[in-house]
C-alpha cells in the first residue's frame, strides 16, 4: 500500500513536470521564437498602415510666380469596427462631407457588415470642414471616422497657361503639359506610417512608428515669363472673340537662345476642372496641329538658293508676269510681276520666284534644307504630345511639287515649328531646341538641374541668315505684305503665310483658310519672335489674309511686349500700314 502511494506521488511528480515544461516551452515559444509573428498578428487587430503623402513639387514662372501649387486638404477614412449607427453617422457626417446621405449610408454599412478597418470615403476635404465634423462626432460622441492629411492641385492662374501646365488625374498624375512631362521631378515619394488605435480609436502616439520617410517633390520653374502670357492670351482673346475662327494660336520665342516666353490656344481651358471643357478646347495647337504654313514656308527655298550660291539678294528672276506654266499646270501670283531682285521676291511674296529659286537647287538638296529647318521632325521641346508634321521625300513629289513647296503647299508644320524656323533666320542662322524649363529646384532650394540652351544645328551660316532677315525686314515695310504688322519706334521683320484649310476628306474647303505671321523685333537684334496662327476667321474673303488678319495681332502683341520689356527704340518713326492692300483676283493663289 505505501508503494502504491509512493509510486503514485512520483507518478504525479513527473506527469506535473512534464506538464510544467510544456507550458514552459510553449512559453518560450510565444516569447521568444515566435516574439514577431504575434506582435504583428496584434498591431493588424488595432493598426492600420497610414500613408504619408509626398507635397508634390510647384510649377513657377521664369519670375518665381506660383503657375501650379498643392493646396492642405484632407483625405476621408473610416474604420467599419469603430461604426456603431452606420445611418447615425451618415446623417450627421453627409454635410461636412458634401455626399449624400443616402449614399453615405449604404458605404458606412457596406463597410461595417465587412468588417473593414480601412476604407478611404473622399479625397480632398477642405480642412476646415473635417475639423467641424470632429468637433460634432465628439459631441456625439460618434466614431470610426478619421482624417489623413492630403492635398489638393490648384491653379491660381486660372485658364492662364492651361495648355503648357496640363492637370492632375484622380491618381494625382500628371495629364497633358509639364505636369506630365516633369511628372518625375514633381511627384516625390510618398512615406509610410503604421499607427496603433485604443478601443476609442485615438491613435497611440507612443506605438507610432514610421516605416518609410516622405521626399517631397521639387519644383520646376519655367521659361514662360507670365507678363508676356497674359499679353498673348489678352490679345488672342480679343481676335477670338472679333472674328470667331475655328482656333487662334500665338507662341513667343527667344530666338538666341530657343526659350519659350508664352504659348497660348483659344478655345482653352482651366486645369482647375479639365472634366467641364471638350476634347478640342483641351489641345495645345501650338505642338499637335498640322498646317500648310503657306508662304512663311518661302524662307527655306530663298535660303537655299542663298547658301548653295545660285543666286544673290540682287539677282534677278523673271516672275513670269504672274502666270507660270509647269509640269501641266499654272502657278499664279497676287500680282503680275514681272522682273523681281531675290531680296524683292520675297518682299512681295512671289509664289514663282520662291519656286524657280527651289528649281535652282534641286529637289533633293532642296528637301534637304526642308529638314535642315527643322520640319518634318519633333522640335524636342518639353511637352508631351509633340508631332513631327509631315514633310514628304522627293521620290514621293509629284511633277508640280517642286513649285508648290516653296510656297508652304504639300507640307504639314507645327506652329512651333515654323516660330523656331523663323528664329533660325533672326539668330544668325542656329535652329534652336525650343526650352520651356529653366531649372529643377528641391524642397530646400537647391538647383537640382539646369537645363541650358541648346543649338540643334547651324542651318546656314550668319551672313546668308543676314540677308534673309534684311528681306524680311523689308516685308514689314511700305512696299511688303505685312505692313499691318509693324510696330511704333522699332523695325519689324517677318513674313506673312496664307493657305487654304485642308479638307480631312481630300483636297481644301472653298472659301476657308488658315492664315498667319511669324516676325521678330527688333528686326536688327531680335529679342522675340512672335507667330500668331488664325484657322478659318470670320471675315469677308477679301480681307482673310495673313497681312491682314494675323499681322495686326502681332502688332499689338509685340507692341505691348516691347513696353513691357522695356526695349529702346530703334527708329523714329515706324511706318505703319493704314491702308489695306489691294484684294488679289479671285483665282490667284494667297499670300
């Protein structure tokens, strides 16, 4: 019997210990080997990962002025095992939140049944609203939801510049213009946060922890000084509004160094709400819509004929007297001319001058010089949406292209494109790559990068630009075309473009044109360049040329930049057109 007791203690005593190291080692294993598995199995039971949100970078002008900013504003959350009224608290949160209540509701619900502890409501929140509806839960003494600091892009110019900034998407990133294409340096990079709550939902700031830090974005400041914008747009406004074209566009470039000064489109639009305007009001015509350029297209053919040495300023070249017959068919000029000098071929925008001086060179050396120009090819400038235009090789030219080129026909251009073309000639012969960055700079004002001009190539050498910019000189004069487009106190150069509309179904639209001007001021020592691009004006027929619809917006606009730039005149007295030219016969081929 004592055996039996003793034997049954001692059974008992290893049974307890095998017990007692069990629990020991299911101890150690809780504690230790297993520490981090259940730490994280509790923090998902009262921590959400809270995300940090990057400020993303500013857009400034070339004088610092915010173009393109982030506005403090709240994001929406809510935490579905925190809800106890789901219909409660719709109702008391739908006016602060500006959704309705029913709609609240139903997500509250939604989110409870699931047991969700993180469910994003709205982005965007206006601070001072969120800081009422706490207030109001607290008397209520309602929870589950929170608020998250995010923020809001915001445009304080307005439709200003719209087309170059572009917009934001619901991702926040960056459409269309430079929030697209600097959409990298704007961005930043978001940090994370994993934050623990009570049972009341406040957060335990002593179990914060940040997992990864925030990078705000840098700012990216521009070549577009805003005076010069608002000068534009005003005027182009104004011709919009007068003689209600299909479109108007308008592009200022620095010739010698290729910065862009202003850009603007009608129809426009306003970054601030992209989702209330139209497809075409939307697109930046400057970079994406191509055009016969008409007779602007005149100064390859003449710098052509320059450089290769067929002919000089003073050589003269029979204009057939305004009928010439070619490969079948009859180019025509406004006006019978007979014998014109080169320098005067040009000033009077013979249409058969400018093709006999491409005939000179020839068709392949002439296509060369096309694309010398910088047509047919991107310009490379920093906006999303670029279009090479379209520029034919000289084994798709018919028999009759070699005399329709010449004069801006069977070519398709980009308005940028024929602004930095003309800037090649005002600079000295250098086509530039236009640039409508300066400079990238970090959060704390360190230049990050500078982006300097850049020349793509010399198309001709300074003493051939020299001649064809006294030749555009004189188009601005008494006896040119464009006498509409000069401007008091200072000499003018340029060169009108008329052209008919390309019909999308073949061939050009009876009666509807696209005309334009593209100049520089002062003609001597350009410090713009300036084109003004009108697509089917409202006005009588007799009066829809480049001379005498795009010309006078150039006038003012130039006239008004001068001011603001503060340039010394460099004449007396500018002679300024006050009578329209004569209308050309109804057959002849535009100016």
């Amino acid at each position: 019997m004592r055996w039996n007791l003793r034997s049954r203690i001692s059974v008992v005593c290893v049974l307890g210990g095998i017990l007692f190291s069990a629990v020991t080692a299911r101890l150690v294993q809780l504690q230790v080997l297993e520490h981090e598995r259940y730490v994280e199995l509790a923090a998902r039971q009262n921590s959400v990962r809270q995300v940090l949100p990057a400020k993303r970078g500013r857009i400034l002008d070339s004088k610092g002025d915010v173009l393109a900013t982030d506005f403090p504003t709240r994001t929406v959350v809510v935490d579905g095992t925190h809800i106890k009224d789901p219909a409660a608290l719709a109702k008391l949160a739908a006016p602060f939140l500006e959704m309705p209540e029913s709609e609240l509701a139903k997500k509250f619900s939604s989110v409870v049944d699931a047991g969700d502890k993180y469910q994003v409501v709205r982005h965007g929140l206006a601070e001072e609203k969120a800081l009422g509806l706490v207030a109001e839960m607290d008397a209520k003494k309602m929870r589950g939801i929170y608020f998250e600091k995010s923020s809001k892009r915001i445009y304080p110019n307005g439709a200003l510049l719209g087309h170059v900034l572009g917009f934001l998407n619901h991702e926040s990133k960056g459409i269309q213009g430079v929030e697209m294409s600097m959409n990298d340096y704007l961005k930043g990079q978001n940090g994370f946060r994993q934050i623990e709550r009570d049972r009341t939902g406040r957060e335990i700031v002593v179990y914060r922890g940040l997992e990864s830090n925030v990078k705000n974005g840098s700012d990216v400041e521009l070549t577009i000084d805003m005076a010069l914008q608002a000068i534009l747009e005003e005027e182009l406004e104004k011709a919009y509004q007068e003689m209600r074209p299909r479109s108007i566009s308008g592009v200022l470039v620095r010739p010698g160094t290729g910065e862009v000064l202003a850009m603007a489109n009608r129809p426009n639009f306003d970054p601030n709400d992209p989702g209330a305007y139209d497809a075409e009001s939307m697109k930046n015509r400057v970079i994406i819509d191509m055009v016969e350029p008409g007779s602007v297209f005149k100064i390859v053919a003449v710098s052509a004929a320059l450089n290769e040495k067929k002919v000089k300023p003073e050589t003269p070249i029979f204009c057939e007297n305004g009928s010439y017959h070619y490969g079948g068919r009859i180019l025509k000029d406004s006006h019978p001319y007979g014998t014109l000098s080169v320098h005067d071929v040009i000033v009077k925008s013979s249409n058969i001058g400018s093709s006999k001086m491409a005939q000179m060179v020839g068709n392949q050396t002439y296509y060369e010089y096309i694309r010398k120009f910088g047509f047919g090819e991107r310009t490379g400038i920093e906006l999303p949406g670029e279009i090479p235009g379209l520029v034919h090789p000289p084994h798709r030219w018919t028999k009759i292209s070699i005399t329709r080129i010449p004069m801006g026909h069977e070519v398709a251009v980009t308005p940028l494109q024929v602004a930095m073309a003309t800037s090649a000639v005002a600079n000295g012969g250098k086509l530039m790559v236009p640039q409508i960055v300066r400079r990238i700079v970090s959060e704390d004002g360190e230049e990050v990068f500078r982006f300097k001009p850049q020349v793509l190539r010399e198309v001709v050498p300074p003493q051939v630009a020299e001649k064809v910019r006294l030749a555009l000189k004189d188009v601005v004069g008494p006896t040119g075309t464009a006498r509409q487009a000069a401007v008091q106190g200072f000499t003018v150069g340029g060169k009108t473009g008329t052209a008919q509309r390309v019909d999308p179904k073949g061939g050009y639209t009876p009666g509807k044109y696209v005309v334009s001007f593209c100049g520089f001021l002062p003609a001597e020592s350009p410090e713009f360049t300036g084109y003004i691009i009108v697509d089917d004006a409202t006005t009588l027929q007799t009066r829809n040329y480049g001379g005498l619809v795009a010309a006078p917006i150039f006038s003012r606009v130039a006239e008004r930049a001068a001011r603001y730039l503060d340039l010394q005149p460099t004449v007396q007295d500018s002679i300024l057109a006050t009578a329209a030219p004569v209308a050309p016969k109804a057959k002849a081929i535009r100016q």
